[in-house]
C-alpha cells in the first residue's frame, strides 16, 4: 500500500514508507482507456485524472532500478486506486507475512495488510462489484499485446471494483472501519504482531463497543486479554 507523492514524465513517485519513494511507470499500471496509446506531451496533465497527489493505491514491487529505488507495478486487477476508506500506518516489523494481505473482515469491512506497514481498511466490495471484477478479469487477462503498450481495462467496470461511486454508509460503515483501526492501534501499541485471524479476533471481541471507547487503554487491554482467553478455549 502506498501514497502517491508526485506526478512526473510518465510516472508517479510512491511513498511506499521506504529511505526514498517508489516509481510507478505509465506503463505499468492498467489504465481505464479500453484503447492502446502512446505516450505523448500531455501524458502528465492526463496521469492526475488516474492517480493524483494524495491518492492510495495498492501495488506490488516488480523489481528494483540500479540506485536501489523500488519499481512498482498495478498490473492485477486486486491492484490499483484504494477508495472509501482509511489508511493506518504502523511498524513494518510488526506486520507478519501471509499467504494472502487482501483481507475481508466481518461486518462489510476488508483490509489489506501492506507488508511495508501501511493498512488500509476499507468497506467490502458488494456482489455486484465483485462480479464486474471477474467479468473484467476474464475479458482483459491479457494486459500487454507488444512491448511498451498500454494495458486495458474497461472503465466502469472498474470504477464498480474501486467503489468510488458507491459511498459508505455515513453511520454504520465508517463505525465499523474506525473499529478496526482502533483495534490495530491498539495492537501495535502493545507490540503485538498483526495477523489476519488475530485482528478479525480483536474486532469480534470489541463488535459491541462504539470505537472510541476502544481508545481507552483499559478498554483496550480488557478487548485484547478476552480475545486471548477466547482462543485459548477454542483451541482446547
């Protein structure tokens, strides 16, 4: 998970929480164009209208440059633009590695637990969304048809799959995700490793609770020490 930092010549600069930013290439990215292009003068101006300053973004590393910057890709489609949601910082060391960071949690909440310490959390795509990704990932799996072109995608399927056009519940939904935040900050204030069973655990727990009690250290410590005791009997 990254921030973009600034829109250059063909490229976005990532803060990805690294020494210095990532680079995101033009042409790695799928962009909402349904047509192959070519770069031209008026590549920055048309960039913004994809990612601007201040955009979240999920990505994958797709290697490294000679000076050691970090080059990223958004080429799958679980990548790209990150809407209705909020982002949490936290210690890269404390995220532990899993076989699969795109998380979906109860109550219409999902997460993704960057392995650079960025989380976001977010409401959970709706069935429909869902079924316009599948329908977009079977109709463009194949994103580059010759070198240094353009990869497609078809616009309103993926703006359904980002969510962009579809804002959380003013009452509810944002309940629910500032609960999961409050949970992992909770749990990195106590040097806890973050898995995905262990924050769904904690959320459970503290389902009944309004979120910013769950800033309240003994609220906290009381949510965290009933969600081990619930383990413990479980695994009994």
């Amino acid at each position: 998970v990254g921030r973009i930092m600034e829109v250059g010549s063909n490229r976005w600069c990532v803060d990805i929480s690294a020494r210095q930013s990532a680079i995101l290439l033009l042409s790695s990215v799928n962009l909402p164009t349904g047509i192959h292009r070519r770069s031209d003068e008026t590549d920055e101006a048309k960039m913004r209208s994809y990612f601007r300053e201040g955009d979240v973004l999920s990505c994958e590393v797709q290697g490294f440059y000679q000076d050691g910057a970090i080059a990223l890709h958004t080429r799958s489609l679980k990548y790209g633009k990150l809407a209705d949601g909020v982002m949490v910082a936290v210690p890269s060391a404390l995220v532990k590695r899993l076989k699969s960071h795109f998380v979906v949690l109860d109550h219409g909440v999902s997460m993704i637990l960057g392995l650079n310490g960025y989380v976001w959390i977010s409401r959970t795509p709706s069935a429909q969304e869902q079924k316009a990704q599948a329908h977009l990932f079977a109709g463009h799996h194949n994103f580059y048809d010759a070198p240094g072109s353009t990869p497609t995608a078809a616009p309103k399927a993926a703006e359904a799959v980002a969510g962009a056009d579809e804002p959380l519940d003013p009452h509810a939904g944002r309940e629910q995700i500032v609960r999961v935040r409050n949970c992992i900050l909770g749990l990195v204030e106590r040097k806890v490793m973050l898995t995905d069973q262990l924050i769904a655990a904690v959320s459970r727990t503290a389902r009944s609770l309004p979120a910013k009690q769950l800033l309240d250290p003994d609220v906290m410590d009381t949510v965290i020490l009933e969600t081990r005791q619930q383990q413990q009997q479980h695994d009994e």
